[in-house]
C-alpha cells in the first residue's frame, strides 16, 4: 500500500509542475503577443516606364525623391530601382501627406521626372514614355 501512496503523491506532483510549466508557457506567449507593434501603414508609388511607340522598357533607373515628407518624417533618403523585364517599379512609402519626384532614366533616352502627392494609404500610378536620343 505504502508503494501506490507515494506513486500517487509523485503523479500528482509532475502533473501540478507540468500544469504549471503550461500556464507559464502561456503568459509568455501572451505577453510577447501583446508586446508586438503594430504594423506601420505605407503608401505605393508604382508605374510603368515604356519607351516610343508604347514598348516597355526594362532596366531603367528609377528614382524617388521627397520634396514634402508624410508629418512625423524628418527626412526620406532618396530611392533607386530598376525598373523589372516588363519596365515595372513600386516603392512603398510612409502614409500621410507627403510629396515626392519620380525620375527615370536609361542608356540611350531621354531622361524624366514627374511629381507624385500621397494622401493616405495608397497606391499611386505615375508612368513615363521615354523618347530615343538620336
């Protein structure tokens, strides 16, 4: 009989210490749940560069200046990309009121700029047709 006692006293034990290891499991699960911030809105800037008569233009430079930051912003550091096979960009930006210069540029065309103004969370189309430089 003295042998079942303590073997229900060791269950009962490791059953409490594993209900306790749970619930502290838990309460860390929680807590880093709670403590994640929350993701922080953004705007689009994309656009198409072609080039005469209406082909796309991979490979261009692409670049994103901002004149008017979104309030909270002290300064954006200008963006360079190329633009995709297809002559596709997209840059994401802080959401509010902001005013950028899009710039495009490529080997044997005439260069471009053009503005572009973010109210909110957005997407906002820009595209540029470049002509040839003979």
């Amino acid at each position: 009989m003295k042998k079942t006692t303590r073997t229900r006293k060791t269950t009962r034990k490791k059953t409490g210490a594993r209900l306790l290891a749970l619930l502290a499991l838990a309460l860390l699960c929680l807590g880093s749940l709670a403590a994640r911030e929350k993701p922080k809105a953004y705007a689009v800037i994309a656009g198409t560069v072609f080039r005469e008569p209406g082909f796309a233009l991979p490979d261009a430079e692409v670049t994103l200046r901002a004149t008017v930051p979104p309030p909270g912003v002290k300064h954006l550091k200008p963006q360079t990309l190329r633009a995709n096979g297809r002559g596709e960009y997209a840059f994401h930006v802080p959401a509010g009121k902001g005013e950028y210069v899009i710039s495009v540029k490529a080997d044997g065309f005439a260069g471009d700029e053009k503005p572009a103004t973010i109210e909110s969370e957005e997407r906002v189309d820009v595209y540029f047709t470049l002509r040839a430089v003979k």
